[in-house]
C-alpha cells in the first residue's frame, strides 16, 4: 500500500515538474512585453509626427488583449536629435534590449549604415521615411520600405514635366543620400523621356545649413541659366530658405516653375509655420492615400486627442507610421500563432571581440529574425494608407500621389498619378478595376495658377541673358533686289520679300528669338550662294541664312532648308495669239472634217431606216421626192428626239436605238465644248512644250546662264542682251528657280 501511494506521489510530481516546465517554456515565447525599437529625432516634423501615431498604434494593439495572446507591444523611442551618431547608439542600445524589429532610421544616410546592423544581428528594420531608390533589398535585405520609394516620386514628377512639354530642368537638392540618389532617379526617369537635368544645384546638409549664403550663390546661377523648371529636393528648414531667397531674387515671378516634392504638402498639412506667399503658384506632391472611414475617424482622433493640443497637424506619415507598428504587430501574431518563438542568442563573429569599454558580447541577435521579415514582407491588410501589400521587389502595392497647386493660402489639388494610369483628375482607385492605359491622350490634369498668378503654362526656358544673339547671313546683292537689298546704305538693316516672310514666321512663335543680320557680299556685285551656303556648315560666322537660295542637290547635302514659299521653276515664254469673236463661232466645237462626218452619217443612217422600212411601213412610201424629204427629215428631227415616223421592223428599230445614242453624245460634246468657248478665253499658241520647241525652227532667246541647259536646241539659239545689273551675277536666273529662307 505505501509503495503505491509512492508510486502516485512521484508521478504527481513528474506532472507537476512538467507543468512547471511547459509554464516556463511558454512564458519564453509568449513573453508579456514584444519590444520595438524606434529611432527618430523627435524635435522634427517627422519624428513629432510619428511619435503620436506610434502611441496610438501602441494603445490600438493592447486595447484586444488576445490580439498577441496576452502578450503587450512597446514601442521604445529613442530621440537621435537629427544626429548620426546618436542615432547608430541608439540602435545598438536596442540590440542589447531585446527588440524584434525597429522602426527608423528617419534618414536614408543611416539607413544605409543600420542596414548593417540589422543584417548581422537579423533584426528586421522598417521605414517610411528614408525612401532612397538606392536601398535595395538585395543589399539590404533585412531593410524594408513601408512607404512608396522615391524612385515613383520622381517618375511622377517626370511625367508632370513631359505633360507640360518640358525638356529641362535645373534640381535644387541637399547633398545627402536621399536628396542626391532621388535626383539621380529623376534624371534617369527624364532620359527615358527625351528630357534632361541640365544643372544639378548641390546644397549643404538640412542639418548644417544655417546660412542663406550658399542657397544664394546657387539661386543666382540659376537665374541666369536657360531653364526655368526648378525640381525642389530638399527637407522643410531648407525648402523654406530656398522659397524666401527666390523670393527676394524675383524668381517666383511670371515664367518661372517650381515643383517641389513631399516635404512641402507635408509642412503644409503639419500646421507648421511657412509663409504661403512665397510659394504661392508652387506644385508640390503628396503621397496619396484613399479615403476611408478608418481615415476619417483616426484624423478626428488626431485633433481631438492624439495631438494633446500641440499645433502639429496629421500629416500622410502619420497615417504610414501608425500602419507600419500595425503591420509589425500582424507579423508578429502570424508568427506567434504558427508555433515559432521569440527568442535571442549572442553573436559568435561578435563574442571575440574585445575591448575595454565596448561590450559588444552583450548584442543580441534575433533567432526568429528571417522568419518575422518573411512575415512582414508577405502582409496583407488594409490600413490607414489604403490596402498595405508588398510586390516581390518590396515596392508598395500601386504608388500614387496628389498633385497640389498651392494659390493664395489655398491648397488646390489639380489631379493624382498613380504608377499603375499615370496622370488624372480622378482618384487612381477608380482605374484599378480597368486595363491600364498609360496613352498621352489619357493624361489629364486640371488647371493651374503659376508664379506671378499666370494661368498660361510657362514656356519653360529662356534665353540665357549672357547668350548672343542668333547670326542670320544675308546675301547684299546687286539685282533682284525685291528680294533682299540693304536699306540705303545701312550696315545692318535690310529689306525684302524673303525679309518679311522670316520676321512673319518669328512672330508666330511663342517665344523671342532674339537675331540680328549680318550682310555676305560688297553689294556691287552678287555674292557666291554656294560660299554662302557653306559658312553655315561651319557655325563660324552664320547661324542660318535668309535670302533667295535655291534649292539645288548639292546644298541639300550639307544644310537643311524650308519648305519653299516661292516656287516659280523654269518656264518658255511664247507669243499667243487671241481668237478672234465672230458669227460663226457656234461652228468652232468641231473640225470640218468632224461635221462632214457627222453630215454623211445623218444621210447614211435615214438611208438606212428607208431601206428597212419602206417595204412594209407606209410612212417611208410615195413619190421619189417625198421619200427623200422623208429621210432627211426623219435623220435630222433624231438630232433633237422629235421625229415622228414610226419605226415597224425589228432591225429598224435597233438600227434607230443605236443612233439615237451617238446622237446623244455627239450633241452633248458639242454642248459643253461651245459653252467653254463661250466663257472662258482662249490663248493660242504654236509652242504645246518641249517637243514643239525641239522641231519648231523659230528663233529662241535664252539668257547667258541657261547655255547649259538648252544645248540640245542649239541649232536655233542666238543670244539676248542681259540687263546691266544682272551681269556678273552667278546665280541671276538659278536662284530665281525656287526661293526659300535657309535655316
């Protein structure tokens, strides 16, 4: 009996030492608090801005205890202060905590270097802030972006510039990596657009620019450049230097176009201080996020209770930081529920190292890391953002923005692009549901107010005000001086057909093309056009040449020309007499031998019908001279359809339907032929063209040049007498073949 008891008593205490282990065991991944790093500098917008919407996730997710199974999500801040170096202690001191992922780095220059940290230690780190192109995944895989790269913010801002019909654009930007790698993703977006950057404005760092001087000095540069499209990357304390110093620099004027990329809309939506009259007709870009109940109900929440009275407002980061805890939680649970464990180990690479200060032994390293990434990349929810997915490249599931035009203290949002239907002014939602359709002819945007309170579209370019002035060559000729000729005498005035028609094409353009003539010849005697021609191959004296230059194959050969707007060619001048009117000019329709033609078929064809129908047909019966009556008669009453003897035989009747018909055509030619006579005058003349000219054996006049050309007539050439001021001139009669303006 006691060995039994014994045996129940040991067993009792088996099963509780079980118990008392599975207790153990669980509590180790299901700890009570799943910590989570966060490094950003709380004395900015954005760390202000995320700081509230980390809270609020935070008070969301431990609101359904049974969301981490008991367990409580933290989020630990650690304020970087826009420092660097606080920022890598920062994340190291998270390390030795514990924390399954962290939420930062705020910039994109740490981002790069904590990506390191986090492949090492397996730590997975979410962003929204530090957007750099640059940040692969393969390089950094333990990285991920939860809000759209900045390569989509400048592809939309490409497709903005190719929209307006832009090709240049000058990019003000801070040399740090975010800045400098997003303006390297534009130019490249513009080049597949046929368009350029073509000037890079580097600043100093947003953390170290404390004085206007170097904004300045780039400002005015880009005063003086050709391009008037200015792409604004910066962050907010720069942006608005910029904006004030442009200002003062009259360069938020009329003509000028200024596009600046979320950092604007997100000081704007923050409540921030920023005078709206610097950047009044400015576009700016904001990440686009749904409407949604859930949006509205969490922006009520924001100015009622979140912000605890400060003036910051919410800003898209705040949706995106709130989601980003959200989607770590999701990520989380998902792991917790498929068994997996929470646990941490030391680094073996890092166990031998040694120092005295450092303890780097005490970094951890997440044992569940890949697993927890895995988990994040693979989330699908719908948050404050809209619907949150990841693509196989990490990118966000369809990137768009609001496009905003800012005017008179008004946010006025002129259209949306989206990655997946480009440029419209409906949301980009409504397209998911449709095939794509990236066409020109789909693009739309509304209008817009530019600087200066314009609603025209800016040219987008200027001439340079240190660029010289278009060198237009003009032939100073000695005859045909309609043409082209110098005014009395002047050195660069000048005169003529081909004159005003170049002045009358530059007025149709919508911009000022500044030029000024430059005369080719001493104007006693006309310039060589083929010597002409040639100095504008070399770019050397002319630009282009205006003037009475034929087009002939070997100039076509080496510069282009314009449709011609003369074209007169070469022409045979021939005396033509006039026809005379007279009484008889009803009878000019026809040839004589055409009416004998006509008059023997009249009398053959009643002969004809006589022949066919006398024997059975009274009508064509009697004396010999009243059937020759009838068949005058009867042939000729056909010409006007009023005969009136009846026809009886078959082959009579065929033989009258078949006349009946050529008398049709025969009155209807003669018709039209006499009425044309009758109203349009007529020229005659011996010479028909070329071949009459080559049999003719009169006498042809040609003048010196064309010797060349009418050679094979020269059995009947003689020579006339040029005017005196023709003499002497090369291209007298060439260039009169077809006259054009060269450029």
């Amino acid at each position: 009996m006691l060995s039994s008891m014994n045996w129940v008593l040991l067993s009792f205490i088996i099963v509780l030492g079980g118990g008392l282990l599975l207790s153990e065991g669980a509590s180790s991944s299901r700890p009570p608090v799943i910590k989570v790093g966060a490094i950003f500098g709380l004395n900015t917008m954005y760390g202000e801005t995320a700081n509230i919407a980390f809270k609020a996730a935070e008070e969301d997710v431990n609101s359904d205890p049974s969301f981490l199974g008991g367990s409580k999500l933290r989020i630990l801040m650690n304020d970087a202060k826009r420092s660097g170096f606080l920022s890598i202690m920062g994340a190291l001191q998270f390390m030795e905590t514990d924390v399954v992922a962290i939420i930062g780095p705020q910039t994109s220059i740490m981002a790069h270097v904590l990506s390191h940290l986090a492949n090492e230690l397996t730590v997975p780190m979410l962003s929204f802030t530090a957007l750099d192109p640059t940040l692969s995944p393969l390089q950094f895989p333990f990285f991920v972006q939860t809000a759209p790269s900045d390569l989509f913010l400048m592809r939309a801002i490409a497709e903005m510039i190719t929209y307006y019909g832009w090709s240049d654009v000058v990019a003000l930007y801070n040399d740090d990596d975010n800045s400098r790698n997003g303006v390297t993703a534009l130019g490249d977006e513009l080049e597949e657009r046929r368009c350029k950057i073509s000037y890079k404005a580097v600043l100093p760092l947003d953390v170290v620019i404390t004085s206007p001087v170097e904004i300045i000095e780039e400002l005015i540069k880009i005063r003086g450049m050709e391009s008037r499209v200015i792409v604004v990357n910066t962050f907010p304390n720069t942006g608005k230097m910029i904006f004030k110093e442009a200002e003062r620099l009259g360069m938020m004027e009329k003509g000028y176009v200024w596009i600046a990329t979320t950092w604007l809309s997100s000081v704007l939506d923050s409540n921030l201080p920023l005078d709206t009259k610097l950047v009044n007709g400015v576009l700016t870009l904001r990440l686009h996020t749904p409407d949604s109940r859930k949006k509205r109900d969490f922006a009520a929440r924001w100015k009622n209770k979140l912000s605890n009275n400060k003036t910051i407002g919410l800003n898209v980061y705040g949706l995106y930081a709130y989601d980003t805890v959200w989607i770590i939680a999701r990520a989380v649970k998902t792991l917790l529920e498929a068994g997996g464990n929470l646990s941490f180990s030391n680094d073996a690479k890092l166990g031998s190292l040694k120092g005295e200060a450092l303890n780097l032994s005490a970094l951890s390293r997440f044992d569940q890391g890949s697993q927890l990434l895995d988990y994040i990349v693979h989330t699908k929810m719908s948050g404050l953002t809209g619907p949150v997915q990841f693509h196989p490249d990490r990118s966000m599931l369809q990137p768009s923005y609001d496009i905003i035009n800012l005017v008179d203290d008004r946010v006025h949002q002129i259209g949306y692009w989206s990655n997946y239907s480009g440029l419209s002014i409906v949301p980009p939602e409504s397209f998911y549901s449709k095939p794509p359709n990236r066409s020109s002819s789909n693009q739309h945007l509304n209008s817009v107010t530019w600087p200066g309170g314009t609603s025209v579209t800016p040219r987008g370019w200027i001439f340079r005000n240190n660029g010289r002035r278009l060198r237009i060559g003009v032939p100073d000729r000695a005859s045909f001086k309609d043409f082209v000729s110098r005014v009395n005498g002047s050195s660069n005035k000048v005169q003529g057909y081909c004159i005003d028609v170049f002045e009358a094409a530059v007025k149709l353009l919508s911009y000022p093309v500044p030029h000024e003539f430059i005369f080719f010849g001493d104007g006693l005697t006309n310039p060589n056009y083929n010597e002409l021609v040639n100095k504008v191959t070399t770019g050397v004296d002319f630009d282009a040449v205006v003037g009475d230059i034929a087009i002939v194959t070997k100039r076509t050969k080496i510069v282009d020309f314009t449709q011609p707007y003369i074209e007169s060619g070469l022409v045979v001048v021939a005396p033509v007499t006039r026809l005379n009117e007279n009484p008889w000019a009803f009878l000019r329709p026809f040839t004589l031998p055409m009416w004998a033609v006509t008059a023997s078929f009249f009398v053959i064809v009643g002969a004809a019908i006589w022949i066919l129908e006398h024997r059975i047909n009274d009508e064509f019966r009697g004396p010999p001279r009243r059937q020759i009556i009838t068949i005058l008669w009867f042939t000729f009453s056909t010409m006007f359809f009023s005969h009136r003897e009846t026809t009886v035989s078959t082959l009579g009747r065929m033989v009258l339907l078949i006349w009946l018909f050529v008398v049709l055509i025969i009155t209807s030619s003669y018709t039209a032929s006499l009425t044309s006579i009758l109203t349009v005058q007529q020229l005659n003349s011996p010479i028909k063209g070329v071949d009459t000219l080559i049999s003719s054996t009169g006498r042809i006049g040609f003048q010196r040049l064309l010797m060349n050309v009418l050679i094979l007539i020269s059995s009947s050439q003689i020579t006339v007498s040029l005017p005196s001021e023709a003499k002497n001139s090369p291209d007298a009669v060439g260039d009169l073949h077809s006259q054009e303006t060269l450029l």
